[in-house]
C-alpha cells in the first residue's frame, strides 16, 4: 500500500451511502421539488406494473397522482394506460379531501 492510501471496504461504503440518503443529504428537497424529479424520484421506488390496474391494459402505462397534491406520499399515485389516466384526471375534484371522485 502507497502511504496516505487505502481501500474502503464495502462494509464502509454501505456506512457512508446510509448516511446520505433521502432526507440526510445536504440537496434533499422535501416536497418542494420539480414535477419531473419527483416523478422520477416515485418511479424509482413503485414498480411498474404489466397491466393497468383499473382496465386491464397492457399499453404503455403512465404515472397517476391520485389527490392533486405533489408530495413524495407513495400512496398518492398509480400507475394507470392514458386512456385511463385521462378519463381520471377529467373527473371532478371532492372539495373537501381533494380526492378525485365522482360526484353526482
């Protein structure tokens, strides 16, 4: 070994990367991130699905928000075809929860 130099060992490396994930590294941006980063930040961590969950189709599938509301909530989205994904963002928004729902 050459002086000053040494070999991290994985052991160390898992050490370091923990100590900066998510909300620990200095450029974590909660919620207050760009609509293309989160949508990446959530595809990376909700697995695509092969059919879409509401009509059976195995088109290409886009990512859904379910509430409106553009946090890193993983329950707040769902993978769904466009032809779904359209018909759901057209529906009317609940008032109170800002959910989508139908409302008569």
């Amino acid at each position: 070994m050459t002086q000053g130099h040494y070999v991290r060992t994985a052991e160390i490396k898992e050490k370091y990367r923990q100590a900066k994930l998510g909300s620990k590294h200095p450029l974590w941006k909660s919620d207050d991130v760009s609509y293309v980063q989160l949508h990446k930040w959530v595809r990376s961590r909700i697995p695509l699905p092969i059919i879409c969950p509401k009509c059976c189709n195995p088109n290409k599938l886009q990512l859904a928000n379910i509430t409106g509301k553009y946090t890193r909530d993983l329950d707040n989205w769902q993978y769904m075809c466009r032809r779904c994904h359209f018909h759901f963002d057209k529906q009317p928004r609940n008032p109170t929860n800002g959910k989508f729902e139908v409302i008569d």
